[in-house]
C-alpha cells in the first residue's frame, strides 16, 4: 500500500479539498490509505471550545458557534445537495454536547481529546462523502478502533501488537482508505491523541503495520527545506535526507515531520516523501536509509517562547549527579520539554517548552532546593551542519544568552 497524509492546510477549505481529489485522480486511489488532519486551523478552534468549557463557560457557545458555521459553509460549498453531509456533520456535533452534558471529568487532558478529535472526524466525513460524489469509492475508518493506545490522554503509548493485528484485519488493503490523523483510543473506548501535529505518527504506524512501499505527507511547501519560510527570508529544497538526519531535526524541533515519524519507517526501511499538493511536478524531499543530505549547508530550527532555566546549589557546591537526577525527575513529572542542555561545575542550565503549562509549580519546588535564575520569552536557534557565516546571522536576531557547540550543530538561546 501507499500511504498519504493530508493535513489543515491541505484541507482548509472547499477548493483544497477539491484539489486533493484531483491529487488522488493523478495519483491514483487502489491499494492507498489517506490519514487526515482537522481542517485549517481547527484543531486550534477546538482548544478553544476546551477552554472554554473548562474556564469560561460565558464564551464556550461563541467558540462552538464558529466551529459548527466553518464546517457547514465548506460542506454547502462542496455539495450541490448538501443535506444529507449536513446531517452527518449535525450528527457529530450532537453527540459532543451529549458527552458535555453527560460528563462529570475534571480532567482538562482526558476532556482535550474527547473535544478535540471531533475536528478530524469532522473533517475525514465531509472529505469522504465529497470522494464518493466524485466517484472516487472509498472507505471511511474510525481509527480509535484500529490504533490501541494506554490512556495517557494527549501524549498516548501505542500498542503496537494489538494495533497491528487489528489494522492487519481492519484494513481492506486493495481499495482506497480514510482514516483520521492524530487519534487513537485506549481499551475501554476513550478516545486518545498521539500528540500535538501527530498525523506525520498516525501515518507511520500505519505505514508499519501495513508494510507499506511508501508514505507521502503533502505540504504547502515543495519539500523539506533548510529552514522554516515563516521565519527566514530564503530557504533550499533539501532533495534528499537520511532517517537519521531527519530524526536530528525533528528531535531539535523542526515542525515539517513529527519526531515520533520516522522510527517505525525506518525499522522496515519504507521510504518517505514530502511532496507539494500545490505542483505534483515538483519532486520534492526523498528521505531514506543511509543518504548524504543534498544539497549540504546549514539546516536552522527555531523554537519560540522557550524558558531558559539556570540552576544551582544554594551552597554553592558542586552540581553532582544526585542533584542532576533529581532536576531531571521533577521535568519529568512536571511535562516540561527540555530542548537545550549545558552543565558547569556549579550550575545546571536547561531550555524548556511550557506545552503543558506547569512551569510555575516546577519552578516553586526547584526554588526549595536550588538557586534558581528564569528568563522567560527566548528562542533558541538550532544549526544542524552550521558555519561561522550562519552562527553570525543568528547572533544578530538579539542578545544571545547561551551557545552550546559540537561537531555538526550549534544550538544558541537568544533574547530578543
């Protein structure tokens, strides 16, 4: 099989999707898969319908309103006859004010994904009932009955014996099939999420337990380039790059491929691509086993908003490996991503990302025991394959506060 991930921005609106059904004419549909994100920027519009929920239950109808109206406008500017989709979609917005109303959770993470996912269920209805209008046969799939994952809600472990063997008797691998990126569901029928962009995963795993001959992931852009167009002004296709390459980028956080991706690809050396859905005449980034990254210059990562936490002893003594252990336990239990580490005989300095917003109480504990400096609002700049040329241009984005170097990157937090 092959395997397709399309994601919001390929699907953000009525023409886009149109778009992505002449993709799959030219394309061609028999023995393929589709693993589809939310629309546009509804998963963010979904965050908001739980916070609301959770916060300030005065906006929670305005935030749901927007929903509702964004999903009906592209389905009566998709169909000619647009009732029955309308159902459907009425449908699965009824059965989550049913699950509202019905809830007694407090659990902000187990409520996010039962909220959340509706935007790809959303999205993989109106897509697949578009397809058969087009006369392109498809079957649509819940994939929170095929992926198994544990309950850890936002972050959840696959299983990936129990998803294998039921993927392997779940999927029809002569016809064309749908199903949602980034859910899954745990064994006494949760829904799940794999985490935040986890589509690019929902592919691989489906790619693994598929033995698939490929994966694509459709982008905006022409492939992988050295770096995000968003933040600078010119960037390169790379052409091709190994796994491990790409795994080194996503781990530093670039965001075209989702760091858990590449590992089951990888195991059974299925090859993946980054193509265009704008011009299937560009070829876009192969990445596979063992290749020299082409063209070879310097490669940057940005990651915004991060805290930049330096910490030692209130002694002044040594920072040993006790102390050392104990920071990395309270990260851990706390959800903070550490991007940047650098240690000196009395201080211990970490960049983290707040995603899951409990750096505050992290930070109150660590001060019972430690000395500990904060600045917060950083980016850290990451240069895979740098030259003193590239760190130049960096140090001239603001103050730099803390550069760490080795063979093939640099790593610079900056405070603008």
């Amino acid at each position: 099989m092959k395997v397709y991930k399309f994601g919001g921005a390929s699907i953000k609106d009525a023409d886009s999707i149109q778009n992505v059904a002449k993709i799959l004419k030219s394309e061609g549909t028999e023995g393929c898969l589709l693993v589809i994100s939310a629309m546009g920027k509804m998963t963010n519009a979904f965050e908001n319908i739980v916070h609301a929920y959770c916060y300030d239950k005065a906006s929670f109808k305005k935030s749901l309103d927007f929903v509702v109206g964004f999903h009906e406008d592209i389905v009566n500017a998709l169909f000619d006859e647009p009732n029955i989709v309308l159902d459907k979609v009425s449908g699965l917005f009824k059965n989550l004010n049913s699950f509202l109303a019905k809830n007694d959770s407090k659990s902000y993470d187990y409520l996010y994904d039962q909220i959340v996912s509706v935007g790809e269920l959303l999205s993989t209805t109106i897509v697949s009932n578009y397809f058969v209008e087009e006369g392109i046969e498809n079957i649509w799939n819940d994939v929170r009955k095929l992926i198994i994952t544990d309950n850890s809600h936002r972050d959840a472990k696959v299983d990936w014996q129990k998803t294998q063997e039921t993927i392997i008797e779940s999927i029809d691998q002569k016809k064309l099939n749908i199903v949602q990126g980034f859910l899954g569901g745990d064994t006494k029928g949760n829904t799940t999420t794999l985490g935040r962009e986890g589509s690019d995963y929902t592919a691989g795993i489906f790619a693994y337990c598929l033995d698939a001959k490929e994966v694509t992931i459709w982008k905006d852009v022409e492939g992988v380039l050295n770096a995000d167009p968003r933040v600078f002004k010119e960037t390169q296709l790379l052409e091709q790059i190994s796994y491990e390459e790409t795994i080194e980028m996503a781990f530093y956080g670039a965001s075209v491929i989702h760091p858990k991706t590449i590992q089951p690809l990888q195991s059974k050396e299925i090859p993946l691509f980054v193509r265009s859905f704008k011009d299937l005449n560009l070829k876009g980034t192969k990445v596979t086993r063992g290749v020299a990254i082409k063209p070879y210059l310097p490669c940057f990562i940005v990651k915004k908003d991060q805290i930049l936490v330096s910490i030692s002893a209130l002694d002044f003594s040594f920072m040993v490996e006790n102390n050392i252990s104990h920071i990395f336990k309270l990260l851990h239990q706390y959800l903070l991503k550490v991007n940047l580490i650098q240690n000196s005989a009395i201080s211990f300095s970490v960049c983290v990302d707040n995603k899951f917003n409990q750096f505050e109480t992290f930070l109150e504990e660590l001060k019972s025991s430690y000395k500990v400096d904060v600045v917060k609002g950083v980016d850290l700049y990451t240069v895979r394959h740098f030259t003193d040329k590239s760190l130049g241009e960096i140090q001239q984005n603001g103050l730099p506060l803390l550069t760490q170097i080795n063979k093939e990157t640099a790593q610079i937090v900056i405070k603008q």
